[in-house]
C-alpha cells in the first residue's frame, strides 16, 4: 500500500519531451469542468506543473488543457474552455500513472517552434442519445480508434519506381462520368447517409461532416431519422469550373490525370459516390490503434520526418460489444479523410450505430463484494479523515479534522459534509451465492460526537437507520429505438420496521430483476451506471452537526421476518482506490469491525456541519480615531498617518476560508490588499485578534498614484468548507462590501 504521503500527493502535468525551460516558463495547465469552467490553474517549472487537484478530483468529465498564460492578456477570472480552445490550447489525454499525467509533447503553436517533424493527430468519439425526449451528446469512452494514413495515387509527376500507376480505363472513365453529370439537366447526385456502419461525410476540405456537432436545430433532426428509407442527405457536390470540365472531356489521360491531381479538392467529393474506383485511386495504411478516456478523448504523435507530402488522415472505430470488437463506425473514402490535415484539429467522429450504447467510464467490480465508491461523486473512504485524535497542521494552526475529507481539493483534509449526501456503491453479481450469502443490506448513521467534538455518553447515542422511510431506487435505461432510450428506475422499498428494517440488494445482472424484465419484455435493459445511491441522508435532519459513525450491516431475514446481520470475508467490503474512486482495494481496519477472522460491518466517521458563515466589514479608521461612518470620508492631515482595516471573518467551527480585497477606483490601480486563507489564524499582514482581522496602512500607500484623494472598495467573501462530497454548499456563504474615501479637504 502507498504511503498515506503518497496517497495524498497533488497530479503532477509532466512534459516528457523536454521543449526546455525557456519554452515552458509562459506555459499554463488548466483544469475545466463539464460546464466549460476553468477550476484550476497552475504554472510550468520546467517540464512539470503541480496541480491542487488528486487524480479522482480530475476523473469524469474534468479536462485538462495546456495553454499559453492567458492571465497576462484577460483576466483570470474571463478565462473559460471557449477562450482556451480559442487560443488553440492543447487537451491532455488523462492516462495516469500514478498521479502524474505524461504528455509526450504539446502543439508547436503553444511552444512556438516546430517540434521536430511531429504533428499532433487528435479527436473526441460521441454518440447522441435520445433519453427521456431529449436528445444528448455523450462522449464514449474505452472505444478502439484506428488512425490511418491515406495517400493518393493521383501524383504528378509520375514517379514508376514508386507510385502505382491508375490504369488509364479508370481516368478517362471518371473524367466521363463527371462529364455527364454537368450534362444533365437536374441537381446531380447526393450522398445518403448513414451507411451500415458510419455516415458519409461533406465535401468541405479538411472537415468532414462526420466531424461537425450537432449544435443546431437542422442537424439534431437529421439525427433523429433512424430508418435507411428516410435517410438524411447532403448537398451536391459543387459544379466544376469551365476550365475543369473542359479538360476532363479532352478524352486525353494525361491531360484528365493532370486535372484530377490540380483540382483534387474539387474533384474528390465527386469520386465519393463510385465507390468501385476507390482502391485504383486511394491507399490506405494503418498508423496505430488509440483508445479514448472518459472524455471520449484520443490522440496520437505522428512523426511527418519521413513524409513526401500533405498528411491526409482517416479514422475508424471498433466498440467492444458483446465480449468482442466490433466495427462501429468505417465511413467510406475518400470523403471522410481528413486532406491535408492541420496538426492539432479536433476530428469529431459521431458514431451512429444502435449496437453502441452509453458506456459507463471506470472498471466494473468484484463480483463477490458490496463496495462503497463514495460520498457524492469524489469523496471517497481514504478520502475521509478515520482517526480521532487526529489533527492537521494548517495555517501554522492544528486544525482537528476528523471526518472530514479532501474532496474539494483541498490537500489538507479539513471539509466537513452537509446537507444531501448521496451514499454510492457497487455490489456484485455473486454477492447472493454461498460464498457470501447475503440478499439485504441497511445504513446506519450514529452521532458519537458532538458539533464541538465533545463525546456523546454511551447512555445518550440515537442511531437512525437511513432512508427508514423512504424507497431506495436505482436508474436504468430502456433502449426503444435506434438512438432512443427511456431513463426509469427500480424502487426498492424498506422491508420490516423499527430496529428490523434493511433492503434488498439490486442484482448487479439487470436481466434478473424480474420486476423490470416484466415492465419492459423483449428490451434491452442496462443500469444507468455500475454504481448507485444506496442511501441518500438530509444530514440537516440529524440529530445535529458533530461526527457520526455511519455503518454499513449486511445480511438476510430469517423465517420469522427478522433481519439477521452476517457476517463475511472483511474483503467483501471493497472501498475506493485513494488515486481512483472507479477500481477497488481491500478495506484498511479503521474501516471494518472484525468478529474473529470475519468482519462484523463496515464502518467509517463522517463529519456533519451545516452552520452558516459570517462576513462583516468593519468601518475603516484612522489612527486618530475617525471612522469612515455612513458618509464613508476620513479626512486626514498628514500622508504618513494610518488606516486600519478590519473585518470579522467567522464560522462556530472554523470550516471557512475568506478573501479580502481592497479595490482603489476603478482597479486599475492594484491597492496590494489581498489577503486570503482560513478563518482560524493570521493570514498576511492582517492578525486576528479574538474575532477580527485587521491591518494598518499609511495614507500614502493608499494614496499611491493618486492625488491628495482617493475612493476605496473594500470586498469581504467567506467560503464555507462544507461539501456534499461533488460540490462545494455554497449556500453556507457569507460576503459583505463597505467603501471609504480619503481626502485632505
């Protein structure tokens, strides 16, 4: 096992072709949420760049972008994924080891030279799902993408040596049958699409249609036709100047061969619809074979040293299906080859197969095991703080911090949970077989400590059972069509009462839920995700914030309807990978309760605090005690006095953190006055004192670059640290704004 160092160790962005720290020292990494929102950012020293975030906090749908410092140009808080991709940013395929990310080089537009002959081939793989009457784009990870190099024998000179040569029956009659469609007098011939395995794609050089999101309204619907009868179309392949047509009706094969390599990108839409000449025409040669992450994310360096011309890319893609690889998505050539691809293009491929459903992005888990994943979507066991006397040295302060986690990011492990935690796990196929021989299972939440970490009297501990009211349900999907599904999900109602109330454990094999085969007969059904929410707690509903022992019982009921708890081999109770919440380990003692070589349940501490925070400002002062009052002016007499500047910054448990900001003006003027930290010690220049915070300053530091007078802004936000285990509860916030003005007059 990893050390507990180790374990809590930041991502680390690693450059392993070394550009040079010259290259690297205006180099940025940026983190991205799925709504496109920069969460993270951090610099470059050398060919390394230290992340806040651990390695679960960046699974799922998180990005990782490479970019020029974009702070130097706007200003950070306008940086977004827009603007990144904008600036023609570099995504990283998130391929860990460990808790580094490698990256073999990035874009020579980020470094600003050529690297060495290597060009950067990239794209993302999706799929559109109608779920539940709304059509969504999903990215689909753990697809096989091949990436092939496609040449054309359409070469001029002709080279014998080398180049194979197109027999001359082939060129006159394509330069005939082009002929003939100008000649005749209706639109000429369009291109279905989808074909069995893959639409065709436009006619636009170097961007395939197959490449374009479905952003807009024409294109969603064009999706939503399934059947090959009404199958959508595009448009023509555009007229041909004068001059082509002329020379292609010479009936002269070099003169025709000569026209078809100068004008291929206006020729080439129309060799699409005669698929028969394609092999006399075009090659096609396999480079490597990728996968996509859980972004639907793939890339490959190709190295162009040995190339004798444009680089033209194709791509096709396999799904595992059905315990093989299956073709999914083989569009035909040449339409649907990247000419003259562009280093660093994102090429798009929309897969249209029915075969291809959502695909869930992690391993699946033992079968024989019930496995807690997580608190919410990132706050897993090794995520949580398990002893007692524990406490984290913070802001030279020994912060007690049992309980809580590092889920936000924050490295010290000092968040406390509040309001809705949603409790994931996975169990597996085998868990109702002998070897484990359990078929129910109950949460059970005890509050062992008080809000202020005062122990609860043995005689004075209430435990509740989770979710003892209400019904435990799991989503699934029920495929009705081609690309549609219907989301719905299986209640499971608490059995018994009182102290004897537990659930049932949903079968992990979706096809053995007899409820739901009998809802849905002859479809195909799937869970919505391998892991599911096997108790929800309104931690506002508790006896009251402090830690709680949460315990997980596992067990069967008796011919007389009792509950009886078993129990098991301690590694049934999988817990997550500190590194990756989607793979397991076998749980540590703090987290099972051992009877003799079995273990008893699982078990782990969990601390509950939803207070609110407090944010007050208050009136600046001068060292001659003025105060800005309700008019806001302090009137002073010499630039050398002071002015303070306070503000309480509080929370009962010290579970914040704050900004402060001084703006002067407009704030193109940096006042410097930014303190920012924890609530519970001094932070910069300001000392907390009891309740408040505070600092001095001459009025000639604040006056700086003004003339005998200045207005003043100043911004308190405090932050509570609390989280549900995705989110931060922002709703626990506080801020407060005031204003001042200095003036001699």
């Amino acid at each position: 096992m990893k050390s507990e160092k180790s374990n809590q160790s930041p991502v680390i962005v690693k450059l392993l072709h070394d550009p040079g720290a010259e290259q690297t020292k205006d180099l940025r990494v940026y983190v991205v949420d799925s709504g496109g929102k920069v969460i993270e950012h951090a610099a470059f020293n050398g060919t390394e760049a230290q992340l806040k975030s651990s390695k679960d906090m960046l699974d799922g749908n998180n990005k990782v972008y490479i970019a020029p410092n974009l702070g130097e140009r706007v200003s950070a808080k306008k940086i977004n994924e827009r603007m990144l991709l904008k600036a023609n940013a570099y995504e990283a395929v998130k391929n860990f080891s460990d808790s580094v990310i490698s990256v073999n080089r990035v874009p020579s537009g980020i470094l600003g030279h050529i690297p060495f002959y290597n060009c950067l081939i990239t794209g993302h793989v999706n799929k559109y799902f109608y779920i539940g009457g709304e059509w969504t784009n999903l990215q689909l990870c753990d697809m096989r993408v091949h990436i092939c190099e496609v040449e054309t024998e359409l070469i001029w000179p002709y080279i014998p040596i080398y180049y194979r040569r197109i027999p001359p029956w082939v060129i006159v009659e394509l330069g005939q049958k082009i002929i003939d469609l100008h000649t005749v007098p209706v639109v000429g011939p369009t291109i279905p699409i989808p074909d069995p395995i893959g639409p065709v794609s436009g006619t636009k050089v170097n961007l395939p249609l197959s490449s374009l999101s479905l952003k807009n309204t024409n294109a969603r619907n064009a999706v939503k036709i399934n059947s090959t009868a009404n199958a959508a179309r595009v448009n023509s392949p555009a007229p041909l100047p004068e001059n082509v047509l002329s020379a292609l009706s010479t009936g002269s094969v070099d003169i025709i061969r000569k026209t078809m390599i100068d004008f291929h990108d206006l020729i080439y839409p129309y060799l699409c619809i005669w698929p028969i000449y394609w092999p006399y025409i075009y090659t096609c040669d396999e480079d490597t074979i990728v996968y996509t992450d859980c972004n639907g994310h793939f890339e490959m360096w190709e190295n162009t040293f040995s190339e004798d011309g444009p680089l033209n890319i194709y791509i096709w893609v396999e799904a595992y299906i059905g315990g093989n690889w299956v073709t999914v998505y083989k569009p035909a050539l040449p339409c649907n080859t990247w000419w003259n691809y562009s280093c660093g293009t994102d090429i798009n491929v929309t897969i249209t197969d029915s075969r291809v459903d959502p695909c869930h992005c992690g391993s699946g888990g033992p079968g024989d095991a019930f496995w807690f994943r997580s608190i919410g979507s990132s706050a897993g066991a090794l995520h949580i703080e398990q002893h007692l006397a524990h406490t984290q040295l913070v802001q030279s302060t020994n912060f007690p911090n049992v309980g809580c986690t590092d889920a936000l990011g924050i490295s010290n492990y000092i968040s406390p949970f509040g309001e809705t935690l949603n409790l994931e796990v996975f169990v597996g196929e085998n868990i109702y077989s002998s070897g484990v021989g359990v078929t129910h299972f109950r949460w059970k939440a005890t509050r062992v400590y008080d809000e202020t970490l005062h122990m609860i009297p043995s005689g004075s501990l209430t435990t509740t059972i989770l979710n003892a009211g209400t019904n435990v349900k799991r989503e699934y999907l029920v495929k009705v069509g081609t690309f549609s599904y219907l989301p719905d999900s299986l209640s499971i109602a608490p059995e018994g009462s009182g102290g004897n109330i537990a659930f049932r454990i949903p079968n992990q094999n979706i096809n053995l839920e007899s409820t739901i085969t009998t809802l849905y007969p002859g479809h195909e059904l799937f869970w919505r995700d391998i892991f599911w929410t096997s108790a929800t707690v309104d931690s506002t509903s508790l006896p009251g914030d402090g830690l709680y022992r949460f315990d997980l019982e596992l067990g069967k009921y008796d011919a007389s309807n009792n509950f009886v708890v078993t129990d098991v081999d301690p590694r049934t109770f999988q817990i997550s990978q500190i590194s990756n919440l989607d793979a397991s380990q076998d749980p540590t003692t703090p987290y099972v309760n051992m009877s003799g070589p079995l273990a008893h349940n699982y078990t782990m501490l969990v601390r509950v605090d939803n207070a609110h925070c407090t944010a007050h400002i208050n009136n600046a002062e001068s060292d001659t005690g003025v105060l800005s009052g309700s008019c806001g002016f302090i009137k002073y007499t010499n630039s050398t006095q002071n002015i303070i500047l306070s503000f309480k910054a509080l929370h009962p448990r010290n579970f914040a953190s704050f900004s402060f900001d001084v703006y002067k003006g407009d704030a193109t003027q940096d006042t410097g006055i930014h303190p920012t930290g924890y609530i519970f010690s001094s932070v910069d220049s300001f000392t907390l004192a009891g309740d408040t915070f505070s600092d001095q300053f001459s009025v000639s530091h604040l006056l700086n670059g003004c003339l005998l007078q200045a207005a003043f802004s100043e911004n308190l936000h405090v932050s509570a640290l609390a989280t549900n285990g995705s989110i931060k509860l922002d709703v626990y916030n506080a801020s407060d704004v005031n204003a001042f003005a200095l003036s001699n007059t």
